[in-house]
C-alpha cells in the first residue's frame, strides 16, 4: 500500500483497501434495491388486499438499506478523490463542493 504524503486526518484515500471493500458492499446493497424496488412496488397491493400489514421483513430491510446509504454519503464526504488531471483532491470543502 503506498502512503501519500502530508495525509490528512479522517481522510479516506482512494487507495485505501477498506474503501475498495466499501464501494464493492454498496455495489451489491444498489443492486438488492434495483431487484426489491419494483417488486415492493409490483407486490405491496397484493399484501394489503389480504388484510395483512405488509411484510415486516421487507420493512426492516427498507430500514437497514436506507442506513447503509446514510453511512455511505458519510464515507463519499470523508473521501479524497483524484479530478480530470489525476490531481489529488483532499480538501473536505473541495470534496464537499465536488459532490454537492
């Protein structure tokens, strides 16, 4: 692992392995959520017809993806990121600024 100089405390750098593992874990949490959406959408009438509450299941998984998504914009505004010109961009209001 390369270390680059001058880095910044609670800084997450692009090269950093848990942040590899990070973006991969929301890769697949995005793609669980392409697949239930529609089929809450699809479904959701169907549960309620039959008098039932809804899944309870599907509710707390609702839940813990919207955290997950919480953490991750978390993680994106605590993240340095390289621009156009492979520069290193660390500073937290650049960051902000670039994902705002």
């Amino acid at each position: 692992m390369t270390h680059i100089k001058n880095e910044k405390p609670y800084i997450i750098y692009p090269e950093n392995k848990n942040k590899g593992f990070w973006d991969l874990f929301m890769t697949l949490v995005l793609i669980i959520t392409c697949i239930q959406t529609p089929l809450n959408i699809a479904f959701e009438d169907i549960s309620h017809e039959k008098g039932g509450n809804g899944n309870d299941f599907n509710k707390i998984l609702d839940y813990c993806i919207d955290f997950l998504f919480f953490l991750d914009i978390i993680v994106i505004f605590n993240s340095a990121y390289y621009d156009e010109d492979i520069e290193l961009i660390d500073g937290r209001k650049d960051i902000a600024a670039f994902y705002i």
